[in-house]
C-alpha cells in the first residue's frame, strides 16, 4: 500500500493497561510523561507503517521520535517494544531498499529501535522473491517464519498476534494460495486458544476499515473473526 509523499508518517503511541474487576486500572493519557506511565503499570507499544523511503526525511524524523520515547520509557522503568504495520522499506523491500533506506533510520544501530522491534510485512516486501530480504533482515525470530510473516508475542499483561494480511487480500495462486490463507487462519485459532493473558491485541498492513481513499481490505474478515470470538479481544 503505497501513499502520496505528501501524507505525514502516522506514529501510533498505544497504552497497554489490562484490567478486570475487581481490579480498575485507569490508563493515562496519551501524552502523559514516562514516569506517570510507569505508575499506571502499563505497557507501551510504538510504532507505524509505510516507513522508508531513500528521497525523504520523514523516517528519519519518526526514527528519532520513537528512539526519544524507547529511551526516556527506559529511564522510567516502561516495558516497551516497536511495531510496525508493513511497507517497511520503499520502494520494493529490497535488500538495498532495507539496508540503505531503514537500515539509516529505523535500523540505526546507534538507536534502540531495532533491539525492540516487532515488523509485520506489506505488499511491497513481496515485490522481492516472497520478501525473502525482509526475513533475512530481521531474522526468523523477529519476523515470523519465512513465507508465513505471522507470529505472536507478549507484553506485559497483553497478548500480542502480528498477522500478515499479504496473505488474506493477495490474488489467488499470485503470491499466495488457499492454502497459506487457512493455515494462517488455523494458526491464529490455536494462538488464541492457547493464549493465557487477559487481554489481546493484533496488528497487521491491510486494514479491515479505512478512511483512506483506499477501500477497507474485507478479504481480512476471517482473522478479525477469529480475534472477535476470544473474549479478551481488543
């Protein structure tokens, strides 16, 4: 999914505070300081999509904000980790486009960013041989398994699946086949089932509703059902 140069970065800050009764945890704000966050209990994801581009400034800006937050959340004693919603490294994901493109912002080393980071992939990381250089660049273990993309995680008190919509909204037999679409299916069924947190949370690149000029990604419905039929959903 491809935006206009002249649309800003979106960065989403998300506050993980899981609570049930009796127990009332209020979350704080979104601009509250670290410290007020730490007191709170909660948990931090940061992150966005549609990141890298070797002809603009915007990654850098927005590497340099998320690796501001990982250190002051640091200081503070904040559990964090990145996110981020696909389309990682324009204009194909490439293993030039990773390491010349993101690899100057977001994987800067001298940042944090990569230490904590939890990738989900986009169309156009499968412009590139299944996004082959995707997998090689984060590895398996962050990444998923190759040609799979979806793996789960947890945070604090959440649960946390990464999904690769590639998989749902792709042509059939193009990049992936029913077959890929089921098993991912499957997996996220038994992810869920065997999940013991309170409270879960997804993310992916397609999303099922949009206010974007592009059409909302319906072809997603079959993960979001299964994320509706488990109670802790979010």
């Amino acid at each position: 999914m491809r935006f206009p140069k002249s649309t800003p970065f979106i960065l989403l800050v998300i506050l993980l505070s899981c609570g049930f009764p009796p127990v009332r945890i209020t979350p704080p704000p979104a601009d509250a300081p670290a410290e007020e966050v730490a007191l709170s209990g909660a948990a931090v994801l940061i992150g966005a999509g549609d990141i890298a581009t070797c002809d603009g400034q915007g990654d850098e800006a927005t590497a340099a904000l998320v690796d501001s937050v990982l250190k002051a959340d640091s200081a503070a004693g904040v559990e964090d980790y990145v996110f981020t919603t696909g389309d990682n490294a324009y204009p194909a994901g490439t293993e030039r486009d990773f390491a010349q493109c993101f690899g100057a912002s977001w994987g800067d080393s001298a940042k944090r960013i990569m230490k904590w980071i939890h990738p989900s992939p986009g169309n156009h990381e499968h412009r590139s041989d299944g996004a082959a250089p995707y997998y090689k660049y984060f590895g398996d273990r962050v990444a998923g398994s190759s040609r799979k993309g979806y793996y789960s995680y947890d945070l604090g008190e959440w649960h946390v699946v990464v999904l690769n919509s590639v998989i749902a909204v792709s042509p059939e037999g193009r990049v992936f086949s029913a077959a890929d679409r089921k098993a991912q299916v499957d997996w996220l069924r038994k992810d869920l089932k065997d999940n013991t947190k309170k409270c879960t949370v997804a993310y992916c690149h397609h999303p099922r509703f949009s206010s974007n000029r592009r059409s909302p990604a319906m072809q997603t419905d079959p993960l979001r059902g299964e994320r509706r039929s488990d109670p802790r959903g979010s």
